[in-house]
C-alpha cells in the first residue's frame, strides 16, 4: 500500500506555529523523519489556509523539497492555495481532495486537469457523507464521471470513502469497508486513499495506533491502494512492508469470523483480534475494548 | 395450514439482581428475551416500581406533587411508609441534602438516616447521592459501611468515582448503579471497568432517562441497544438490569409543571416507553402514574 505521511498537519500546534513563524527546521524534520519511516508521498495540510494562502503554500512546499525527493499530496479546501502549492511540485503530485460537492467540482476538479496530477476525490456531497454502501456507490460515481467529462482519466482518480471514528459511529467503519471491497467493479482503473487515522479520532491516544494499523490490514485486504496514514508508526510500516504476516493472517482470519482460541495468543496477538471484531461491528466499542 | 408465529431464541441473559436483606429480597432482571417477548422465553422478573422519597423537604415540587405526602413530607421514614402503602414495590431514597452546593450535609449524617429508612421498611432501598461525583465518594461509601448487610442499591457510581465507591459496596455487600452519560459506549467502558472486580449479578445500568420531548428517544435507544447487545449478541458486559431514574426528569418539564393532567401524562408515557426499551427498574414521583403502570404491566406479563 502506497503511504502517504500524514505529520505535516495545520492542526499540530508545533505544525502551525512553525508556519506562523516561518521556521523551517521543525517543517524539515519532520519531512525528513517520513522520509526515512517509509513514506511514499508528504502531505502537506494546509487546513482552510484563510490567510495568505499562497505565500504559505509557496513557503511550505519549497522547503519541504528542499530535504526530499518525494512526491507531495496538497491538501486543503482552498483552491487558491491549491493551484500554488501544484504550480511548485516538481514530481507530479497529489490533488488532496476533490469531491461531489458543487464548489469541489466548480473549482478544484479544473486543476487536477489543468496541472495533470492525480486526484483524490471524496464521496462527500453537498448534503454531507452518504451514511451507507450504496448512497457513497450513488455519489462516487456522479462525481467520478464528472472527472472524466473534464478529461480525467479512472486512473488518476483515488477515490476517498471518507473514513469516520469507530467511537462515534462504529456501523460507518464497516461501510466503508464494505465501499472499498466493491469499488473496482464500480469504476474499473480507479485508485483509492483514506484518512486512516480517522478511524481513531476521538479514541485515548495511547490506543489510537492498533485501531489504525488493524483497520490498514482490514482495508488492505479488500484491495485499499493508499492511506493517508502515520508512518511514524513504526508496526504500522513494518505490517504493511508485509514483515508481520502471522497478524495480517490472524486479522483475516478474525475477520472471516473463524473460531480463534485467544488463550493460545499472545497479548499483542489478542489485541489484533479484539480491534478486528470491534472494527467489523461484532463487539461493542467502547474505550475499554482492549481490557476484560 | 394452521399459522404458527416465528419464534427467536436468544443466547443472552440479564443477570438476576437481587436487593434488599433476607425476607426484603426483591429480584431484578434475569430475562433471556427482549423486553415484553414472553412468549419466547423467562421474563424472570416484571419491571419493578419504586416512588422517591426526600431527604429534606423538597422546595421545587409541584402543588398537586406534594398532596399525596402532605402529612409524611418532613420526615423520610413515614414518606416511605407512604410510598409502600400506595403500591410501590420499593423506594428511592434521594440524598439532596448532601449537595455541597446546598445543605452540604456530611455523609455521616446521611447514612443515619438511610440506615433509619431501611430498617423502617418492608422493602429494599434505592439510594441516590446527589451527584456530584466528589461528594458522593464520601457520602455513597458511610453509607455503605453504616448499613452493611441491607444490601442497598447505591448510585450514582460514575467513570469518575466508581474505584472508592464500588470497593465499599463491595466490601459491605451492596449493589450498585453505574451510571453513564447517555453514551452507550461509555456505558460498556464503565461496566468492562467495574467487572474486573465487581460481581455482575450486583450492577444495574442508569444510562440516564430523559423525558418525553426532551431526549426521550436518546434513552429508549440506548436502553433497546443495551438489551440488543446482552441478549441477542450475549455480550456479557452488557447484561445487566437497567434502572429508569425519570421521576425529577419528567417532573421538571414545561408541561408537567403548568399542569397536574399534563404532568400525569408524561410521566406515564415515558415510563411505558421506557419500559418497552427494556427499563428493570423505573423510579416514578406520581402514585396515580403507579397504579395505571401496575395495570399495564399486569396485563401483558
């Protein structure tokens, strides 16, 4: 699976501070850390970018290439800040995202064409995300043959199921799940990326990362290509690297609803197992899973 | 052909739990089926019933609240007596007074009186603290130390207070409310926490009850999910017996306070409502609002 660091984020006091003040070595460093984690692409989360728009984006994509050779995801809402972020990219970059919704279309699908990068784009509509399988399918594929009208090829569009926290709505993880599994008999060529560490917003820091990394290998099963995802991770890297095969196995396994006798597992082995119920919806969730 | 109705069987079951001391034992719970399905299985209790009973006078009630109790309304020994004398299969039992944010009366007081009520009576006793989660530390374990043996039911137990509280109830042989704000994952955290060393068979869940066009189908959801989830997918941190505290709830609403009918009607049809979600236990203000429940619940169990 493609991973696409997700560190660089307007929402990290250190991240906007470092902005605000134009300090480039904490921006660097932490380019500079994904690099060496595995990260396939940087992204780059620019938030609304309300102000000055494009002399941060202008900022923030230069020094970032000036310590990595990767490729660069934009990502942000604003289409002004958008354009000049993609303008600067010097290995074709990622559109970060487009989606249903009528500005979306209006004004960030014309660059994806424009600037010839690939694309994300969201099941997101103007009412807000489609709350099952079939309303996202409905969305995705009004959108996607939008992108196409304008000349996007499947092939450059990664289609988004737009991921949601398992402690706030635990039915939409498996949706999206169930969206992934079927996408490439929906729209044949297409690509696909989530907000993985979504999944485990509003979940105690401490426990965020297994739900990530069980929900990755879920995901991953069913075919995912990308995730925007924290490869400072270190067992998130190495599992997708495919260096833990007998926790992808026993995830799979958990997920077929095959009988498992946890007394033989080890601690690290349980907790695979008990995330993977909890993600496909068979037990409860609760801050506790992992205990009793 | 003959028409023979479709039949679920369940693989969960509601622990049974039982309250009060030697002949005062009164069961709550212990169904294997949704709530009112006797027809699929053992509804091994009905839905108990309780009227609340003060502390103090209460200063916030209703006119036409406060007729019943006119003559017992000062002294919470003769008010339970009352309460008991007009149906009601058990009492509650409020510790307002112990609010810091009002009388602040110390828990040692308190848990006089409630050893007094208890030993008054001739049912089990619901106790409530008055909410504030430090307080009721103190308050919640006098009590379960002064009344030991009386197998009280004591709340509130919440996320933030349930080590100190639990451990006295346990120590002391009472059972206990844990209590959660309307989050039924927060429920099944606090639960998952209390059964590392509490006794199942001694929990009654208060998800909180809101009233009839006041969040109402907050609680009836998280009532019939609970009972979904511990019947029907047998996850056992989630079977236990579920109280329904809506007497203050319903009372404090608009309606209820312009008028005596209107105050009837919506603690009744909460009541039924949340009953039908799965409510063990329902703590009612209105003895009228008691009897027409008693009726209901008479005939269809």
């Amino acid at each position: 699976m493609v991973l696409i660091g997700e560190s660089i984020h307007i929402i990290s006091r250190r991240v906007s501070d470092a902005v605000k003040d134009r300090n480039a070595s904490v921006i660097q460093d932490l380019a500079r850390a994904q690099a060496r984690a595995g990260a396939d692409y940087i992204d780059l989360n620019l938030g609304p970018a309300k102000k000055d728009p494009v002399g941060m984006t202008e900022w923030l994509v230069n020094v970032v290439q000036e310590v990595t050779d990767l490729p660069l995801s934009i990502d942000t809402l604003n289409p002004v800040a958008m354009e000049a972020g993609l303008r600067l990219c010097k290995k074709r970059p990622l559109l970060n995202s487009a989606s249903g919704r009528t500005d979306s279309k209006a004004e960030m699908l014309p660059l994806a064409k424009k600037y010839n990068c690939d694309v994300v784009i969201s099941v997101l509509t103007d009412k807000g995300c489609p709350p099952d399988v079939d309303s996202r399918t409905e969305s995705i594929m009004e959108t996607v043959s939008y992108a196409n009208e304008l000349g996007i090829p499947n092939e450059d569009i990664w289609v988004d199921p737009i991921i949601l926290p398992v402690s706030a709505d635990q039915k939409q993880v498996r949706e999206a799940l169930e969206f992934i599994k079927i996408l490439p008999d929906l729209l044949p060529g297409v690509k696909s990326t989530v907000g993985l560490s979504n999944v485990s917003n509003g979940t105690p820091e401490e426990l965020r990362g297994i739900l990530n990394r069980t929900y990755m290998v879920m995901l991953g099963r069913y075919g995912l290509y990308s995730a925007i995802a924290d490869t400072l991770d270190k067992e998130l890297v190495k599992l997708n690297r495919g260096e833990m095969p007998h926790i992808v196995d026993l995830i799979c396994k958990a997920m077929d609803g095959e009988p498992i006798n946890m007394s033989s597992l080890s601690k690290q082995e349980q907790d695979y197992v008990k995330t993977t119920r909890v993600l496909m919806g068979e037990t409860l969730y609760s801050h506790a899973w992992l205990e009793g | 052909m003959e028409y023979k109705a479709p039949l679920e069987t369940y693989t969960g079951r509601v622990a049974e739990v039982i309250i009060g001391r030697g002949e005062k034992a009164l069961k709550i719970g212990g169904e294997n089926v949704l709530p009112f399905h006797f027809f699929e299985g053992e509804i091994a209790n009905p839905p108990r019933l309780a009227l609340e009973v003060l502390d103090t006078v209460p200063t916030n009630w209703a006119e036409w609240d406060l007729d019943p109790y006119k003559d017992v309304i000062s002294d919470p020994v003769r008010w339970a007596n009352k309460a008991l004398e007009l149906g009601a299969d058990l009492v509650c039992l409020r510790l307002v007074s112990t609010d810091p944010a009002g009388q602040n009366v110390p828990g040692e007081k308190a848990a006089e009186l409630v050893k007094k009520v208890a030993s008054a009576i001739r049912s089990p006793l619901i106790v409530y603290g008055s909410g504030d989660e430090n307080k009721d530390i103190e308050v919640l374990t006098k009590v379960a130390e002064v009344c030991a043996g009386e197998v009280l039911l004591l709340g509130p137990v919440v996320k933030e207070n349930y080590e100190p509280i639990s451990k006295a109830a346990l120590d002391h042989g009472h059972c206990i409310i844990a209590q959660s704000p309307l989050d039924i994952n927060l429920e099944k955290e606090l639960n998952v926490k209390l059964l590392k060393s509490f006794p199942k068979e001694r929990i009654v869940i208060d998800p909180l009850s809101s009233a009839l066009g006041y969040g109402m189908e907050y609680s009836f959801t998280i009532m019939e999910r609970t009972k979904h989830i511990g019947i029907m997918f047998g996850d056992s941190t989630m079977q236990m017996p579920i109280i329904a505290d809506l007497a203050s709830e319903c009372a404090k609403t608009k309606q209820a306070k312009e008028s005596e009918k209107q105050g009837l009607l919506w603690e009744l049809v909460t009541a039924i409502s949340l009953l039908l979600a799965g409510a063990n236990i329902v703590i009612l203000r209105l003895p009228q609002t008691l009897k027409m429940l008693k009726e209901v619940i008479q005939g269809t169990i």
